[in-house]
C-alpha cells in the first residue's frame, strides 16, 4: 500500500514547483499557471486525506470540489485582468506592470 | 368582523386618504376626489353598521360596545386608549357620518370640478372663471376649477380623521388629540385661500382664539387626571369617583368635579365660539364658502357641545337637583347670553354668510344654556337636528353663493359682491330646489311649529328650562328664538323672495348635482329628525311615534333622566315666538328693497357691539406693544445682544493667546510638523521597497512568513 | 513493493517532471501543455486515490476548461510570446530558494507527525462515493451553504471577466 | 454458459488458461487479456471507421443526387482501402515553422479522444469496457481532450488560417459542451445513475418519450460538438481552406478525418444509448450479446445516417450566430428542461405508467413551445428594429 506520506510529499513538491513558478516568472500567464499547480497539490492533499480518513465524511471531496470553483474563478477573473492589461499596456511582463510603486 | 373592530376601523379611512392625496395622487384631481369620497363612503358605511348593531343592543347605556389597548406605560400601570360607541356616541356618528360625506360629496361641485382651469388663476387664490370658446366663435366666462383642488380634499380627510376619532374615543386624551386636529384643519381650511390677506388673518384669528379654550381644557384634562388617574369617561363616571370628585372642595367655591368641567368647559367655549370667545367664527367664513363654513357650523363647532355632553356626569356629579352649582349656573348664563347676543348680531348682517355664522352661535348657545340647567337630552336633541339644518343652510347659502358668481361671471363685474343678501332676491324661480331646502332649514331653525326638527329640539330645551323652574333661562331664550326667526325669514325674504335686486342675480343659475343631492339628503333629515324625539304628553301627536331619541340617549347616563311632565306655557311661547318672528320677517322685509331702507342696520349691531376693536384695544395692542417694546427692545437687543456682544471681544482674547502660546509652538511645530517629518523621512527611506512588481511583495511576505514560522516554531514549539 | 506504489511512483515523478517543465519552458504554449499533462498525472493521481469523480471533473474543469483558456490567453498576447529575453525575472534564484525552503519546512513539519505513516483501510466494496458526495453537496446538513457560496463566486467571476476583458471599443456592435 | 451467451467470459478463460498454461503468472496474464481486448475493441473499430469512409461517401453521394464511389469492387467498397493506401503512401510533411512535438501528437490526441469513448459504449448486457459510474461525464472529459487536439493542431501548424480554425472550433466546443452536459443530465435524472450500462438497464421506457426536446438538444450539441455542417465553421472550406488541419497531409490527415467519422458514429451511439434504450430491442437483447450488438450497431447507424442528414441538407451558420443560439437560447432552454423534468419526475413519481409517459411529454411539449414563443417574440422585435416596423399592406 501507497502510506499517506508519499502523496503529502509529492503534494508539497508540486506546491512548492508551483511557487517557484510564481515567484519567478517574467510572464503574468505563466504565474497563473504555476498558481494552478499550487492549487492542484491542495486538491491531491484534500483527496488523500479523504481517503485515509473515513471515507464516509465527503469533506475532502467537497473542498476539492470547492476548490475547482474557486479555481475556475480565478482562471476566469485573473486572464481577463491579463488580457485587459495588455491591451493597454502592451505588456504581460509582471515586472513591467508596476504602475503601484512609490 | 366583530363592531368593536369596525369602530377601531371607522377613522382610518379618511387618514389614508389624507396621506394619498398628499404623498401621491396630488397631481390628479379624479384620483384625489376619488379618494377622498369612497374614504368618507367607507368611514360612512362603517359608521351605518355600527349605528345599526347599536340599534339592535338592549341597555346599551350599560353595556356599551368598547375595546381598548395598553399604550404608555405609566409606572406600574398602563395609560389605556380605545373606543367607546354608547347611545350618545352612536347617535353622533350618525349625523357626523352622514354631513360628512355630504361635505365631500358636496365639495366636488362646489370646487367646479370638471371645469376648465382658470385664465390666470393661481395657487392660494379663488379661481375667477376660465374663458372658452364655443362652437359659434361666442366667448364665454364660465367658472374654473379650483387650483389647488387636491390639497382641499386632502384637509377634508385629514378633518374627518380627527371628528371621527373624537367621536369614537373612550376617554379624554384621544378626544382631545381628535380636537386638536380638527383645529389645526379648521385653520387650514379658513386660510385655503391664503392669498387673501383677510383669510390669512380669519385663520390666525381662529387658532389663537381656539387655542386660549384649548389651554383651559389641558388644564382640565390634566387636573382631571391628577384627581382621578384615568381619562377613560367609563372609568370617570363611576358613582365613587363621581362622589369623591363632588365632595372634595376645590377653589372660588366650587368642588373639584365642578372646577375640573368648568376648565374643560371653557376648552368648548373656544371650540364652540361661545361668547367671550366667539370672534373666530364669523370671520372663518373667509373659507372655501360652504364646505369649511360648514365644518364650523354643523361638525366641529358641534364638537365642544358634544365634550359638554360627554362630560355631563362630571358636570352635574354636585348638582343635588335643587338650585344650579355656580359651574352649571356659569355654564347655563354663557350659553343663555350667547344665544340672545348672537341673535341680535345676525338681524343686522348683510353677508349671507355670516347670518347664518351668528345664528350658529346662537343656536350653540342654547344647547349650552340647555346643559347649564341640566336638560341633557334635549341638548343633545337639539345639537343633532341642529347640525342637520345648519349644514343644509349652510350649502343651501354654498349653493345660492355659487349660483350668484354664476352671475357676476355672466356680468362680468367683479364689483358685485355674491354674499350680500341686497345683490339677491328672486331666487327661488332661478334656484327651486335651493330655495325649497334653503326654506325647510330656514324654518328648521326658526322652529317652524310640528314639522320641522328644530321645533322639537327646541321646545324641549325650552320646556325644560321651564319646568325646572330657570325663568331667566326661559325668558332669554324665548326672545333668542324670536330673533332667530325674524332674522332666517329675513334671510329667506331677501335672498328668495321678491324681484331680483341686481342683473347678476337675474342670471344666477341652479348649481349641479354633486350640491344639491346633499341638500335634499339633509333636508329630508332636517324635516323628519325631529320625529324621533316628540314628547310622549304632547297634545295629539304625543305618542304616536315613541320617543325613541329620549330612551336612546338618556340610557347613556347612569341615572335616567325623567321627561318632564307637559305644560303648555312653553309650548305656546315656542310657537309664538316662532310664528311671530316669521311672520313679523316677512312683512317687514318684504317692503325692504334696499341697504337704506332696512331700519335695523344699527352701527352696534352692525359692528357686532364693537367686540372685535375691544379686544384689538384690549389684547392684541398691549401685545404688540410688549414684544415691540419689552422682548425686542429691551430682552433682544439689550440685555441677550449685550451678552453675546460681550462673548466676542472675550472669546477674540482667549483664542488668539492660546493660538500664539500654545497651538502654534507645540501642537502646530513639534507635534504636528514634527510626526510629518519623522513619517517623510521613514518614508523615504522604506519606499525602497514599494517596487510594484507582485512578485517582490511575494517574496518579501513569504521569507518574512519563513522567518517569523521558523522563530516561533524553534522558540515556542520545541 | 507493491504495483501500486510503482503506479504511484511513475505518476509522481511524471506529474512532478510536467510542473518543472511548466515552470521553466521558454514556450509558453509549451508550459501550458506541460500542465495539460501536470493536470493529468493529478487526475491519475486521484484515480489510485478512489475519487474517481474528482478525477473526471479534473479532466473536465482543469483540461477542458482551464488549460484551453490558458492556451487561449497566451495566443491572445502572443506579442510576449515571441519575446526573447529570460522568461525569469532577476529574483528567480531567489524564489528557488524559497521554493526549496518552502518544501524542506513541509517536509519537516509532515515529518513530524504521527498520522504520517497512516495506511489507508480498505475501500469498501459497495460504497458508492458519488451519490454520496451529491447528497452531502445539497443536504441541509451537509454543504449546501459552501456549494451554494461557490455557484455565486463562480457567477460573480463570469460577470467580472466579462466586464474586464469587454473591450469597449469594437465591443458593442448594437449601437 | 457457452460462447453464444457470454462470449467475452468464454473467450478470457480460455486465454487465461492458454497464457497461464505457458507459465505466466495470473495477475500478467490478466493484464495482457485486458490489453488484448482493447486491442480487439479498437481493430474493429478502425475496421467499422473504414466503412464508415464508404458509407458517408455513398451516403453524400445520394443526397447530393449522385452515384458515388461504384469502380472498385461491389459497390465501391474496395474504394475506401485504395484511399487509404493513397492517404499511406502520401509524403509526410511537417511544415517549416511549426511546433514538430504538437503538429505530431495532435492527429494521435484526436483518433484517442474518440477511441476512449468506447471504453464506457455498453455494447451488449454485459459486454462493456468499464462500467464508470460517472460515465456520463466521462463523455465530456473524452470531448475536452479532443478540443485539446484541436487547437494543438491549429496552434502547432504555424498557419493563420489553421489557427482561426481551431479557436472557432474550440469556441463553439466549450460552449456547446454547456447543453450537452445538461441534456445528459435528463437521463441521469431518469436512471438515477451516471453510468452508461445502469441508463440503458434502466430504460424500460425509451428516454425519448420522456424527454423528446432533451433527445434534439442533445443532437444538436452533438452535432456543434462534432464540428459538422451546419456548425462546421472550424474547417469552413470556402473561407478558412480546411481549418484546423490544413497543414496536415497523408496519414496524419487521414487520423482526423477517420476520427471525425468515427465521432459522429460514435455520438449516434450514445445518442442511441441515452434516449432510444440502448442495446434493448423488444427483448433481443436477452436472446443474445450478439444480437444486442447488432441492436446497438444498428441504432448508432440511423443516428449516424440522421447527422449526415442534416451535414448534407443544411447551410453553414455564422460564427456569432451559432454563439448567441447557443448562449441565449439552448443553455437556458436545456437548464430549464432539466429543472422541469426533475420536477415532474419527482411529481409524478408513483403515478401509473400512462400518466407518467403522458405527463413528461406533454411537459416537454411544453417547454419547447414556450421557448419557441420567446424566441419568436425576440426575433421579430429584432427584425423591426433592424428593418422597421413592417406594415401590412392593405389589399387594393
């Protein structure tokens, strides 16, 4: 049998290769993506522990579920938001997009 | 629905409608007239069941139909209001529901609804008649609808809201409440046409003269409280409250119950316009003509005899029956006195108007002079019958007035005044069913003999007050009826009778039917009323019909008051006088073709015995001078204005040291300037950090998250 | 070790490969395939985890639905697309090292605890999740309230990518 | 138990015997039965897609008042292996400029996405790849996938033309998937199941009667989904020259054509699974496995020949068009189909049979003609105002 250690770890380095994406790349899609891979690795981590808990509590499977709105939400909401920026800026380089500083 | 909850129910329909026509429906006229008939309508039918179920309740004076509810708390116990529908009451609703519907029934014609708006009339003003064009290229004046024709119906609401709620009311606070509102409409509605400098003046008139009574009667209301701890009348009028009230001394020789009624009497000498107080009246006939004229006619002034006779039990609760208590014998002297006094003012009027407005304060005198000697039953006979005719007058003088501007419109000239009974005449062929009504109230009032309801109800005043032995009562009110009767047969003869005296009067032109149906309504009650109440001894026609409104009303009082037995002495003095001063009119006045030629145009009648520069001289003189003089010039100017004036330079002083000492070196400097720059200099330096770019932030939050995360984990957990 | 645990194995490493790749292929469209895959090793992930609802509507949402637009957006501002400069940002070392830090805290903490170990139980055999998660999402007692939330987070996220991505100047063709 | 009743299970123990009998062990044996199987599955799968080439060729043929392919063979049914033999021996090229990776998976994504559907198509009673209690998504998820080959192939093309194609087609893909879903949702309701096997078992009544108007939206989105006339404007030949594959060329273009056939046979299918009872037929279905398939195969064959139907009688719809039908008038009318069949579902739960047949057509009846209304009512206030009021004119 898979111990529930192996999927929280291989949740944890998914997450973790989701926010080096965020953290490090140029172009504001990009961050969205690796903002996917962060999501996903909590759906997994929801998942096992559903699993490995009492599988008749459908908590886990419910947050997952909430989670797919919520990320559904974002996807929509953030590549509008990219989309809008370019087309007036010219620009998805997050460093660019910096109208907010001092 | 159970008739407790219909009573609770009668009032509210016209309130409503009060508000609708104010908040929404103001700019339709349809709409608004609408309103306010089917709220008058419903509150009628209302009031018509619960008259009927009243009918139909045996010992209703016991076991009156009441309900009432907890509404301020007062200490441990609870103020209670509610309604009360005894034989009194119900017999008030009746004539109270039916004048007024009749008065919003009447108000659409009078105001010419469905007419043109004028050619240059405006808001606050009488409409002067609107020009059309007909098919053949003729130009005609017709008369305009009136401008503000909704506001109108709005006030008729609001009014018959407060007369409602005073009828229906079980005790003294929401009776008053109800008379408060029907004051303030009763100004509302003298000073409707507030572009009229006259108007304007009749309405401060009436609510400052009003308001003196009014005073008095707070007074009473609160003594009354203070004594007994209620205001519920039922509650009042209980033998022991009763006797405990009439055997406590109070001052000036009266007992508390006689003091505490001559307080709330005097609250009806203003609301009633007895003399002292009676100036308002005639000059609110400054109102829309017949509608507010009868409101001070037939319902509201009817309204202060009505609190009398509500509150007869607290009146008479020290009267042993032999000799009258100094309140009843004040009470009884003003309400005697006014009904000559007013009589005599009335021969002398001109203004059709204003006749009948004396003859009302007249006629209100009687009913009072009639509670001052204790006939309970008859005054309130004679306040019903009473109310009938005086509101058929009072629209029948509407009507002859409307007929007359007809003329003047017709004529075009504008001098002519439609009010003068000299500018009449002939009118009964122009005019015939105004005429046949205007005459049935006419001779309703004079107390034309066996027909007619005023007859009835004033005979039998005129009985008790001889047969309980009041001579000077009876004597003073026999010559008042004479004068009534010379006075109204001079009224007809002028005004019908005759050739007509002015081309506008030749023109003048029977009024539509929205007011003369009320006028038939009214006559028919005029006429028959009086059947209800014929004294069972009376030769012939006495029990023949049963005296119903004696059995009815009297169970109201604890105490059954017993008819008295039949004598003829007053019976023949009524008809005497009544017959005489009819006669005596006609004969007079038939002869009279002019101003110059009637003999009894006295200067001090004329000028109503100088009461209105009396008490010009007497109080609104010394009034002005002391607000010119002692509170503007003196209180204002010198001694408030010297204050504030000396507040300035001081006040000047003490800001401009703290301002140099302290504001500007330590708060403006060091705390002020001094946080700015210590928070520009941090500044300065940390916006380093403000890059824009999302990424840094996250990062920054994240090693500062790691950190803090770490720290704690290392120093706390483990 | 069991062909479970070579299962999970292979589509761990795979899954975690295609989220490297996502993170660090200069092609954009590239990184978006990667995580078309990435979303498929998780939904295989879910499949040996027995929520195969989870994984169908992994498919469903995330494949159909998110990557497409992902893939869609990217075309939309394909001027960046051609752009050659580093796709890192000059702190990229430094988000590594927070990446790393990160994963290494996890790993420590999860080391820590006792339910680490824990071995599932046996799936039971008759045990029909699906009817169970629909009726725990619309009981009264269950999550209506969460699930109800969401479908207005959702119908709020539509209207407001509607209204940030609606360009006014060719947009409404009605006037 | 013989081969006639349940030849799957005959034909696995025999293997299981054979393989095990050469020494493998029993969990690889099965394993390789299983393989064996799917490969089976899709053999004669490719096989059907062959004659499917003939068949719609014929099929356009007739429809178009032509004979069609009649030279090789009967028939022309040896027609379809020269075509392939043709599509073989084409040169492969791979244009300059594209993405070789993408260009190269994208064809294999699309036959996949379409061969995986078959893993859920219960062919007889017990004769089904896998019985997914969540079948009915399982239908979309195969579909997403196939969008996703789409616009790999438009976007690794490196073509304008190919690109526009494949956001058009992925545009209307998303959208139709809306409906679709929903209208799959009417079944489920029905059944009170997802899976595919358990609708079918439980279809005593055909769905059709009881959803009619979710049976035509289905068909509807079927046909958007499958990227045929009217809704083909992702290949749009006299405008986008062939779409989305235009830069594809022999085999790889043979692998969408062949998945597009097999697509439509494949959505006639589960048409026929979701509304018309599924391999059930008057009780064959019991007599045996074969004859259900042959049911089944048969029923997919007249929803295939109904698509090809409207492919070949209808005029291709403006993009926007298409769109706004769907947006504004389908997906409101599929949600509002489904709130008003699991109202009168559990309304007349319990109430005999007549009525309830009765009751669900004549509530659908319902719906689509109060649709119907609006609609008219919208695009008549849309044709004034674009055209102005139109007065009759009086007769003279």
């Amino acid at each position: 049998m898979v111990p529930l250690s192996w999927y929280l770890v291989f949740a944890a380095a998914l997450f973790s290769i989701g926010m080096f994406g965020v953290l490090s790349r140029r172009n504001a899609v990009a961050i969205l993506l690796g903002i996917e891979l962060m999501l996903n690795a909590v759906n997994i981590n929801l998942a096992a522990f559903w699993r490995y808990g009492d599988v008749r509590l459908m908590t886990g499977q419910v947050f997952a579920i909430i989670v797919f709105a919520v990320a559904a939400a974002e996807v929509a909401v953030g590549l509008a938001l990219v989309i809008s920026v370019y087309r007036n800026r010219h620009t998805v380089v997050a460093d660019e997009i910096d109208m907010l500083k001092w | 629905m159970t008739t407790e909850t219909l009573i609770w129910l009668i009032p509210l329909p016209p309130l409503l409608a009060f508000f609708l026509i104010v908040l929404f429906t103001n700019k339709s006229k349809a709409l608004s007239h609408t309103i306010g008939v089917g709220a008058a309508a419903l509150s009628f039918i209302g009031s018509m069941v619960v008259f009927v179920r009243a009918l139909g309740v045996e010992h209703l004076g016991e076991s009156p139909f009441e309900s009432a509810v907890n509404w301020l708390p007062t200490g441990d116990t609870w103020f209670r209001i509610g309604v009360l529908i005894d034989p009194l009451g119900a017999a008030v609703l009746f004539f109270v529901a039916i004048t007024i519907l009749m008065i919003f029934l009447y108000s659409v014609g009078y105001h010419n609804y469905g007419q043109p708006a004028g050619d240059h009339d405006v808001k606050g003003l009488p409409p002067h008649g609107a020009t059309i064009t007909d098919e053949h290229g003729h130009k005609h004046v017709v008369p305009s609808v009136e401008p503000m024709y909704s506001r109108f119906f709005a006030f008729l609401g609001l009014f018959a809201f407060g007369m409602y709620t005073l009828v229906v009311s079980d005790n003294l606070l929401t009776l008053f409440v109800g008379w408060e509102i029907m004051g303030l409409c009763s100004y509302l509605l003298i000073g409707f046409w507030y572009g009229k400098p006259s108007a304007r003046d009749a309405a401060v008139k009436a609510f400052m003269t009003t308001r003196i009574g009014d005073v008095f009667m707070l007074l009473g209301i609160a003594f009354l409280y203070s004594a007994t701890g209620t205001l519920t009348f039922r509650e009042i009028f209980t033998e022991e409250t009763l006797h405990a009230l009439a055997s406590t001394p109070a001052w000036f020789g009266m007992t508390t119950s006689g003091f505490i009624a001559l307080l709330l009497f005097i609250g009806t000498v203003g609301k009633s316009a007895q003399w002292p107080l009676h100036v308002w009246l005639p000059d609110a006939m400054e109102g829309p003509t017949p509608v507010s004229a009868m409101i001070h006619a037939a319902t509201m002034v009817s309204a202060g005899v009505y609190a009398v006779i509500r509150m007869f039990p607290l009146l008479t609760a020290d009267y042993t029956g032999h000799g009258l208590t100094v309140t009843m014998s004040i009470v009884a002297f003003i309400g005697a006195f006014t009904a000559l006094f007013a009589a005599t003012i009335a021969v002398a009027q001109n203004d059709i108007k204003r006749v009948l407005a004396y003859s009302t304060i007249s006629q209100l005198g009687y009913m009072i002079a009639a509670l001052g000697i204790g006939a309970y039953v008859a005054a309130a006979f004679h306040l019903i019958t009473h109310a009938f005719f005086k509101a058929l007058l009072f629209l029948g003088s509407g009507s002859v007035i409307h007929g007359m501007e007809h003329g003047v419109l017709h004529t075009g000239n504008h001098h002519v005044d439609p009010q003068d009974m000299y500018n009449m005449g002939g009118l009964r062929k122009k005019m015939p069913i105004t005429f046949w009504t205007f005459l049935i109230g006419g001779f309703a009032l004079a107390g034309f003999p066996l027909v007619t309801a005023g007859f009835w109800s004033k005979d039998e005043i005129l009985a008790d007050a001889f047969g309980h032995g009041h001579l000077a009562v009876f004597v003073t009110l026999a010559i008042a009826a004479f004068l009534t009767a010379f006075y109204t047969m001079r009224q007809i003869t002028l005004t019908f009778l005759g050739e007509p005296r002015t081309e506008e009067a030749k023109h003048a032109q029977e009024t539509p039917w929205t007011m003369t149906t009320p006028l038939i309504v009214l006559a028919f009650f005029a006429v028959t009323y009086g059947w209800v109440g014929i004294p069972e001894h009376f030769p012939l026609l006495g029990g023949l019909v049963p005296n119903w409104f004696h059995e009815f009303v009297g169970s109201t009082l604890a105490e059954h008051p017993e008819a008295i037995e039949f004598n003829p002495i007053p019976l023949l003095t009524s008809i005497g006088v009544a017959g005489g001063g009819l006669i005596l009119g006609w004969l007079y006045y038939r002869n009279v073709k002019s101003v110059s030629e009637d003999k009894f145009q006295i200067p001090l009648l004329k000028n109503k015995y100088y009461f209105d520069e009396a008490y010009n001289f007497l109080f609104v003189k010394p009034a002005y001078w002391f607000a010119e003089n002692i509170v503007y010039k003196f209180l204002d100017k010198g001694v408030i204005d010297g204050i504030l004036h000396a507040f300035g330079p001081f006040t000047q002083g003490t800001g401009s040291a703290l301002r140099n000492y302290i504001d500007l070196p330590v708060i403006n400097r060091a705390i002020g300037d001094g946080s700015a720059e210590i928070t520009y200099w941090f500044g300065g330096k940390l916006r380093a950090i403000q890059t824009g770019r999302v990424q840094q932030y996250l990062m920054l939050a994240l090693v500062t998250f790691i950190v803090i995360g770490a720290a704690l984990y290392f120093f706390v957990l483990a | 070790m069991t062909g479970e645990q070579i299962v999970f194995l292979v589509v761990a490493f795979f899954t975690l490969a295609a989220g490297f790749m996502v993170v660090t292929t200069r092609n954009l469209v590239h990184a978006a395939l990667w995580l078309v895959a990435a979303l498929f090793g998780v939904a295989v992930t879910y499949v040996t985890l027995h929520a195969n609802f989870l994984a169908v509507v992994q498919v469903v949402v995330y494949i159909g639905a998110i990557a497409i637009l992902f893939i869609f957006a990217v075309m939309l501002t394909r001027r960046d697309m051609r752009d050659q400069g580093p796709q890192m940002n000059k702190n990229w070392w430094l988000g590594a090292l927070l990446a790393v830090l990160t994963f290494g805290g996890l790993y420590f903490l999860l080391q820590g605890w006792e339910g680490m170990t824990k071995t599932a139980t046996s799936y039971p055999v008759s045990f029909d999740a699906i009817s169970e998660l629909g009726s725990a999402l619309v009981s009264p007692v269950g999550y209506v309230l969460p699930f109800e939330v969401a479908s207005v987070l959702l119908v709020a996220a539509l209207v407001g990518a509607v209204y940030v991505a609606f360009n006014p100047r060719n947009g409404d063709t009605r006037k | 138990m013989s081969f006639w009743n349940d030849p799957l299970k005959v034909a696995a123990d025999w293997l299981l015997g054979v393989f095990t009998g050469w020494g493998m062990p029993e969990l690889a044996a099965n394993i390789l039965i299983g393989f064996l199987g799917i490969l089976i599955l899709i053999s004669l799968l490719m096989v059907l897609d062959i004659g499917l080439v003939w068949v719609e060729r014929k099929v356009v043929a007739r429809f178009q008042d032509r004979i069609g392919p009649n030279r090789l063979g009967p028939f022309g049914l040896i027609q379809p292996f020269a075509d392939i033999i043709k599509l073989m021996i084409k040169e492969d090229i791979t244009p300059a400029g594209a993405d070789k990776v993408i260009y190269n998976i994208a064809p294999m994504l699309s036959m996949m996405s379409v061969l995986i559907l078959w893993a859920v198509v219960p062919l007889a009673p017990a004769i089904l790849g896998v019985d997914l209690n969540i079948g009915v998504l399982y239908i979309i998820a195969a579909g997403s996938i196939g969008t996703l080959s789409i616009i790999m192939a438009g976007w690794a093309s490196n073509n304008k033309f190919a690109l526009i194609g494949a956001f058009r087609q992925v545009a209307v893909m998303i959208s139709f998937e809306v409906p679709m879903l929903a209208t799959m949702l009417i079944p489920t309701i029905l059944a009170g199941s997802m899976g595919t096997a358990a609708i079918v078992e439980k279809q005593d009544i055909w769905y059709v009667l009881l959803a009619p108007l979710g049976a035509l939206i289905f068909l509807i989105a079927a046909i958007a989904e499958l990227g045929r006339a009217p809704f083909d404007l992702a290949e749009g030949e006299s405008e986008l020259v062939s779409g989305y594959n235009i830069e594809y060329s022999g085999m790889k273009f043979g692998m969408f054509y062949a998945g597009e056939l097999l697509h439509a046979f494949t959505f006639g299918g589960f048409w026929a699974i979701l509304f018309f009872g599924g391999y059930r037929f008057f009780g064959l279905e019991k007599v045996s496995p074969f004859l259900a398939i042959a049911v089944i195969l048969f029923k997919a064959f007249i929803g295939y020949w109904l698509i090809m139907w409207v492919r070949y009688t209808l005029l291709r719809i403006r993009i926007d068009h298409m769109l706004a039908f769907n947006w504004k008038f389908l997906t409101p009318l599929a949600f509002t189909l489904i709130m008003v069949t699991a109202l009168m579902n559990a309304l007349l739960a319990g109430a005999p049979a007549w009525l309830y047949i009765a009751g669900m057509f004549l509530s659908n009846i319902v719906v689509a003609w109060g649709a119907l209304e609006i609609a008219r009512f919208y695009s008549r206030r849309e044709r004034e105002r674009i055209e102005g009021k139109q007065v009759v004119a009086a007769g003279h």
